[in-house]
C-alpha cells in the first residue's frame, strides 16, 4: 500500500450528505451495507477473534457525527451527532476520505497512524484486528454501497455518478468506469 493522503481533498460533500439525513436513515443504510459485507465475508468475524465483540469508535473529525461500529452485534453500527457520550474499547480519528480510503484498503493505516493522519486510542489490538479482517476481506465500499440496490445498481452508480463526482477524485473509491453504448 501507499500513501496517498495528500492527494485526498476534504470531502465537503459528505459532509452535507451527513448533515442533510435524519441518524435513522443512516443507521438503517449502514447496517444493511455492514450486514452485507459480513454475509459477503463470513470469516471477517472469526478472523477478529475476542476483538469482534469490541466496540470501535470512528470519528471522522471533519464531520459533526461518530459512528459506534460492534462487528459482531446484530446492530452493528450506531451514527451518533457529536458530541456524544459512548463506551467503546477503540477509537481510531482521522478526515473521512483518509478513513475510507484506509477501510477501502487504499491508504496504509500503519504509516497513517505514524504520519499522525489518524489517531488510535484504546486497545490497539482490537484495531489492528480489525484492520487485518478487513485488508484480508479486500472490501470495495462503492461495490459494496450499489450492491444495496440490487437490480438496480446499475442505476445506483448512474446516480451516484452524478450525485457525487468526488468520488471519481478519490483514490481508490472511484466508481465503475462509465458504460458507454455501442454505436
């Protein structure tokens, strides 16, 4: 893996994606995408071990919400407005792109935490779990996201396309090249 990062522009659109849509939506669309992936991946969990019941805290710090992720919960995310008061056993902080890039196995979450574009508090062990689970999982977010639609992802990637052309500017999460019509 490399680093990136400089090249990863703040993502202001996610941030009034994030500010425009009610916690419920969210927490509804997040867990369907993490139960996704599980059933996509049946041995993400095994491959946490003990650190699959953990609760990890994701703060993207350039957004005004915390996403409370417990791999192995039924309900295994929880969008929470900050501030907000939570147990959890890690907390892993950085800007959204770079934390994306990093769970889409573009950015390098070692050389992430020691260039301090993230920060990690708490069990380490149990990030570090985690980020082995998911590298090993080679997990792609936009896929993964248009899956949701079923028949329709197709239409899923026209409209996110258009919807938010900053994820052609992203590494590593850009969407499936245009389709273009024989003619």
């Amino acid at each position: 893996m490399r680093i990136l990062s400089q090249r990863v522009a703040p993502s202001a659109w996610i941030g009034l994606a994030v500010r425009g849509l009610p916690l419920p939506l969210m927490n509804m669309v997040l867990r369907r995408l993490i139960v996704a992936i599980r059933r996509g991946n049946p041995d993400l969990l095994d491959r946490m071990g003990p650190h699959a019941t953990a609760r990890f805290l994701i703060d993207p710090l350039d957004l005004p919400i915390l996403f409370l992720v417990q791999p192995a919960n039924p309900v295994p995310i929880s969008c929470l407005r900050k501030p907000a008061a939570c147990i959890w056993d890690a907390r892993i902080a950085g800007p959204i792109a770079v934390l994306l890039a990093m769970i889409n196995g573009v950015l390098d979450g070692d050389a992430l935490f020691f260039s301090r574009e993230i920060a990690i508090e708490g069990c380490t062990d149990a990030v570090l779990a985690m980020r082995n689970a998911i590298d090993a999982a080679e997990i792609d977010l936009v896929s993964e996201m248009t899956a949701l639609w079923g028949p329709l992802r197709p239409l899923a990637e026209e409209v996110a396309r258009i919807a938010f052309p900053a994820l052609e500017r992203l590494p590593g999460l850009g969407l499936p090249q245009q389709r273009t019509q024989p003619g």
